[in-house]
C-alpha cells in the first residue's frame, strides 16, 4: 500500500493513498503501520482523507494497529471523510476507541498536549 509520511514535532503523520482499505490491501496497511511503532514512533497521527471507503478488514487492521500503539504511545486519526465516518458512527469506535480530529493542527496539537 502507497503511503506518504512526515515527522512534525515528533509526530509520524501517515497519509495511506489508496481511496480504499479493505480486504485486498488491510494487510499490506496494518504491516506497514505495526512497522512504523516498531521503529519507535509512538504518535502517530493518521490521516485518512484520501480513504473514501474502509471494509471490516480495513477496520480489523485499524483496531489491531491501534492496540499496538496502545502499549507504548498514541495513535489519533484526522480527515474523515463522510462514507468513512459513518462507518466509525455505526460501530461506535468514534465513541472512546479512536480520537477523531477534523484536521491536522488539531491532531498533531492533542498529541504534542498528552506528553
């Protein structure tokens, strides 16, 4: 899976480019970003605006990666869009599972708050 990444303020910012993460491509995604703790980057800000569609693969893979982190930093998501969203609103992993910022500042700003 083809994913832009940057580091600001110590933040691993992570863009996936596929408009879709489901079964064809959730394993290639959650390997990369279970790569991405083990080198040590313990805030992740994920942002999803280029994700127009997520499966329960997808979604399996997101919970797994989040567990990972969970261990020893945080993972935050930013860019929802509506399809994507509503998926997070009728599993209720927008209600204390994941924290959802609307954009970028607002995500890398509750990372770089929670030292």
């Amino acid at each position: 899976m083809e994913m832009e990444t940057k580091e600001i303020d110590g933040v691993l910012v992570v863009k996936p480019l596929e408009k879709r993460i489901d079964s064809s491509n959730a394993p290639n995604f959650k390997s990369a970003m279970v790569d991405f703790i083990f080198q040590n980057h313990t805030k992740i800000a994920l942002d999803l605006s280029a994700v127009d569609f997520m499966d329960s693969s997808g979604l399996s893979a997101l919970l797994s990666t989040f567990k990972t982190i969970n261990r020893k930093g945080r993972l935050v998501l930013f860019g929802i869009g509506s399809n994507v969203g509503k998926l997070f609103s009728i599993t209720r992993l927008d209600k204390g599972v994941f924290k959802i910022y609307p954009d970028e500042d607002s995500a890398l700003q509750s990372l770089n708050q929670t030292e």
